[in-house]
C-alpha cells in the first residue's frame, strides 16, 4: 500500500511542478498587462539596436526580469525611453514609434499575439546584462529589477511599417 501511494507521488509530482510553472506564466502575462515599467536609453548601436535598461515591477524577481524582454519592446514601441543624461553616455531620447495611444486598443488582435509568451516580439530583443548587485531593489512587497535589453530597434519599425502600424519614413515629408 505505502508502495503504492509513493509510485502515485512519483507520477503525479512532474504534473504539479508544471501546473506550478504555468501557475508563475499566467500570473507573470497578468502583470504584463498592466505595463508597469520605465525604460531608458543607454546607446545606439552602428546597426541601429538600441541598448536600452528596463526597471520591471513585480513580487518576484525572476518574473521581472522575464517579463523586462516584453516590457523593452512595448516601451519603444508606445512610450519611447527617457535619454540617459550621463556624462559618458548622452544617450538621446526616443520618441515612441506609435504616436497614437489608441492603436493598442485598435490592433489589439496584433499586439496580444505579437506580445503572447513565445510571440513575434521575441525576435527583436535579447538581453545584454542582468546581474549585479544595483539592478533589484525591494520596494515594500515588490521588486524593481533593472536589466539591459537590446532591441533590434530598425527590425521592430520595419515589421510595424509591414503590418500598417507605423507609416514608413517617407510619409513624415
């Protein structure tokens, strides 16, 4: 009897570290959507990537730190980065490559499959650096956890100008 009971522990225990897992995902998105987040630009690269630092909120830091490749992109995208005013860097600021708030709610259809766990976005970003001992501060029951994205910041536009998001730079003239 205490045989079996150990075997059906065994089998069963795989099942609810991934219901677990999944548990973290969908509790992750539902933070995400809430986009709470700054962002600021730390460079620009030769191949037009944007090095950019993210500070995500949330109670979990290995959350945050997943959810900063997200964050990245919809910052650039809607809200655009603070410059770093940093005398070694002088990073400009970016404007967003959305000048209309609204265009969310109007393409949501697109941006909820672009920003799904594994959608389109992830083809923009990779992370650069988020490590060290500066990048997480504990704010009451929350995290803020800084991490350096780099954004395929050209790619990004390109792919919002094929979807008719964003108008090609041809039409600002």
């Amino acid at each position: 009897m205490r045989r079996l009971f150990l075997m059906s522990v065994l089998l069963l225990l795989p099942a609810l570290l991934c219901a677990g897992q999944k548990s973290k995902t969908k509790k992750a998105n539902r933070e995400t959507v809430q986009w709470r987040y700054e962002i600021q630009n730390e460079a620009v690269g030769a191949d037009k990537t944007v090095l950019v630092c993210v500070w995500s909120y949330s109670k979990d830091v290995n959350v945050a730190r997943r959810q900063a490749l997200k964050n990245a992109v919809h910052g650039l995208v809607f809200k655009g980065a603070a410059a770093n005013n940093d005398r070694t860097k002088r990073a400009r600021a970016l404007r967003p490559l959305v000048s209309d708030p609204a265009v969310e709610q109007q393409r949501a259809d697109f941006f909820d499959a672009f920003f799904a766990d594994g959608g389109d976005y992830a083809r923009y970003v990779s992370v650069a650096s988020s490590s060290g001992a500066g990048n997480v501060v504990k704010m009451g029951k929350e995290y803020k956890v800084a991490v350096f994205v780099s954004v395929q910041y050209d790619e990004l536009r390109r792919r919002l100008q094929s979807e008719g998001i964003v108008g090609g730079l041809g039409s600002m003239f």
